[in-house]
C-alpha cells in the first residue's frame, strides 16, 4: 500500500519552503527591513491598596521601537496563494473542517501570515523555529478537527477585597490582588484604536484579579464557566461580584482571543472584605457549590435558578425598595408552591424564619418580623404606593433578606439535586407541629450545609 503523502502536513511544509524562499529574496531585495516605530508606555509605578479603596499611580514615556516590515507582503501572500500547493492544501482543510468549512481558505492565510512572522522573527535562532513552526502545524490541525483548547482567561472585578495578596482555589483558579504588571500598557502610535482615544481601554484598576485555564472547544464555554465562578464569590457572603473586563486567549490558530469591558454603572454598594481566615471555608466552598451551578441546567424545578436571577439583581440594583421586593421575589420563587394562594405573606415568613433558625442559626420571631415587613414594601412598591418607612431602616431590613436569601439559595442548592422542593416545603410545614419532623428536618438541614462549612 502506497502512502497518501499529499496530507495537510505535508502540504503545509511545502507552503513553509515557499515562504522561506520568499523571505529569503526579501532580505537580500531590501524588500523585509526594520522600521522604527513611535509607542506610549504607559508604566505603573506604585499600587494602593486597602480594605475599601484601590488605586494606583503611573507615568507615560514616549519610546521608539524596530519591528520587522515585510513591504511586499500581501504580494508574496498572493503568490503564494495562487501555487498548485495552496489549493489542494486548501482543498483538503475543507474536507477536513467539521465547522465552518467556508473558512478553509482563510484559516490557511491566517496559518501562513503566523509562520512568515515566526520565520522572520526567528531567523537567528534555527531550532526554536523549528519547534514553534511544528507547534504551529499541530495546533493547526487540532482546530480543524475542532478539539478542546486551553483557553486563558483573566477577569478584572469588583465587590470583593483581599487580604491576601494571592489565592489559589481549586488548584487551577487564582484570586488575587492587582499588581503594576496588570496596569502597564503599551500602544503603537501609528495604530491607536478609537477606544484607546475615548478612553475605553484605558487601563483600570479593580480591587481583585481572577485568572484560570479552561478546556473547552469554544471560548463562550469558559466564558460561561467565568459567570458561575462570580456567582460563587457572591454566595459566599454578600457580594456583588461583578466583571468589568476580560481577556481570554488561546494558542489556537483558528478561535479568536477576545477581551471586553464594560462601563461603570455608579458605585458598587454590596462589597465583602476576604479575611486570611476564611480562605480554608471559600476553597470548601468552591469545591462543593461550584460544580452544583455548573450542573444547575439539569435541575427539574427551576425555582433556584429563578431565585439566583432575583437575588444579583437584587445585589446590582441601588433602589432600595425595588432591592427589597427582588429578594422578596427570590424568596418566593423557593418557598412558595405554584398552586398556593392566600395569606402568602405569614406562610412565606414562617418557612423562612424556621429554615433559616437552623442554617443561619438566627432567631426565628426576628426573622418571622423582618421577612413580613419586607413584604409589606414589596407590595407598596409592586402596587405603585409610597413606603414611609426611613432609609435606615430599609438598609437594615435589606442586609437582613439578602442575608436569608443567601443562605436559603445555597440551601436549596445543596439538596436540590436529591431532595424534592415540594417535599422540604412541606417538612418546614410540619415541623412546626410534630416534634419527629422538626428532628428530622434539623438533620437534614444540618448535614447538607456541613458540606460547605469547615467542621473542626
């Protein structure tokens, strides 16, 4: 049997040898030169840090730089492009793709454009070329097929301060402090971006730092991963842990790297101070509530996922009637049944108060008292009344029920999966009238929030 020796390797390999040689008449042509180029640096100089505030402190210098020209590229490009090898290269990556097969002859210019850079790059350094165009074919075959890569990410956030400079959680997620490195830029005069000029990526601080490695075929996957992570950090205690930035990259060819940020919507009023202490409690808690979020879809009641959605919206909002009657909605969507009606208030409050006098072990006529004044502002504000009460007693009533709402979601998030919502509504109910069942549910309750508590 004779050995198909026309594969995609192959075929890139002879692509390679017309580079070189078009590489090669470019130099001795003058036709590949080093020009100077004029860049901004901007240079972090010192960053501040405290629970509370952050900032830090920079200079900018204006350098020149040389970088490789290659004056005659898309020329060689397009000779290249026309060769016999192009095509049935080109043609073969078609039959290959899986997705996207109208991209074939795209993703080979793209392969084509990295390697003339590498070659030229490299040109003193043989056996590193070497190894880096063989990493760039394997690579390159990898996305045709569409196998999972490394995808890197890092979010810039808020809502949450350190006070340790450095966190590893869950082996491969780092949650840190800012550094100088974070901040420092770099900018081509000649090619500053319209965000640059308005300011839109413009380097900001944040008071915390996450970065991790995710495998997966598509960023939108660890991207995904990303919002559970934040959701997270904001059930841990009350939080609104939010992105402000992201960047994430890949060594693939063919999948796009990406970076966004978002725009500052006024000062965020729900932030936590991590102590040294808790550090041990958060990576248990990770260990255990992530993996429950990420496995959330296949849940059959959607209340908890409703009751999630209520609750940061509740975090995000800054109007405190409206912040109360979204953590009434969250606790409704998990304490209440579908088919339930009248005199929803006492029977909302009395679930409530008594899971949350075994979780949170808080007193239950406190809670009973808290849970039935919110309510009465939830329905003045759904109703378009005016609630008197004073602004003071109204933050102090919304720490309380974001505090119930917390605790309950993670609650409902640790037996959920083997515990029916129907079933433990009714065994709050009846704990209240038989002794056995109040034992039982103080079992339950206890054993299943163990998990995310450090037992001594």
């Amino acid at each position: 049997m004779i050995e198909n020796k026309e594969t995609i390797e192959n075929l890139i390999s002879e692509l390679i040898e017309q580079l070189k040689n078009l590489i090669s008449i470019g130099f001795e042509t003058n036709n590949i030169v080093k020009k100077k180029f004029a860049f901004i640096k901007i240079n972090c100089t010192e960053v501040n840090y405290s629970n509370g505030s952050h900032g830090f402190s920079s200079s900018t210098e204006e350098v020149e730089k040389e970088e490789w020209v290659w004056l005659e590229w898309f020329e060689a490009l397009e000779k290249i492009k026309s060769s016999e090898v192009f095509v049935k290269c080109s043609k073969k990556i078609y039959d290959e793709l899986t997705e996207h097969k109208v991209n074939a002859n795209f993703y080979l210019t793209k392969l084509l454009s990295e390697i003339a850079e590498k070659i030229i790059d490299l040109q003193e350094n043989k056996v590193l070329l070497e190894k880096t165009l063989n990493s760039l074919i394997i690579t390159f075959i990898m996305d045709i097929h569409n196998l999972p890569v490394e995808w890197k990410v890092k979010l810039w956030i808020e809502g949450i301060y350190l006070e340790d400079e450095n966190l590893i959680l869950n082996d491969n997620i780092t949650l840190r402090r800012p550094i100088c490195n974070d901040l420092n830029e770099e900018y081509n005069l000649n090619n500053i971006s319209l965000e640059l000029m308005t300011g839109l990526d413009k380097a900001e601080i944040t008071p915390a730092i996450i970065e991790f490695t995710y495998k997966a075929k598509e960023s939108h996957e660890a991207l995904e991963y990303s919002k559970n992570l934040l959701k997270v950090l904001s059930l841990f205690e009350i939080g609104n842990v939010i992105e402000r930035k992201y960047e994430i990259t890949s060594n693939s060819i063919t999948r796009f790297a990406s970076k966004n940020k978002k725009s500052r919507e006024g000062f965020n009023n729900q932030v936590y101070f991590l102590e040294k202490g808790k550090v041990k409690e958060l990576n248990k808690f990770f260990e255990i509530i992530l993996p429950i979020l990420n496995g959330l879809n296949s849940f059959n009641d959607k209340a908890v996922e409703l009751a999630l959605e209520r609750y940061f919206d509740s975090l995000n909002e800054k109007n405190l009637d409206k912040r109360i009657a979204l953590s009434i909605s969250s606790l409704e969507s998990l304490y209440l049944k579908k088919t339930e009606g009248g005199e929803i208030t006492r029977r909302l409050a009395q679930r409530v108060s008594l899971l949350i006098r075994e979780v949170g072990k808080l007193k239950s006529l406190e809670v009973l008292g808290k849970v039935t004044k919110a309510y009465d502002i939830r329905s003045d504000y759904i109703h378009g009344s005016y609630n008197d009460e004073k602004k003071e007693k109204k933050e102090e009533i919304v720490k309380s029920i974001l505090e119930y709402t917390r605790l309950s979601i993670l609650t409902f998030l640790l037996i959920s999966p083997t515990y029916d919502k129907d079933k433990l509504l009714n065994s709050l109910d009846s704990s209240m009238v038989d002794e056995n069942q109040n034992q039982n549910l103080k079992k339950l309750l206890e054993k299943n929030y163990k998990k995310i508590k450090i037992v001594d």
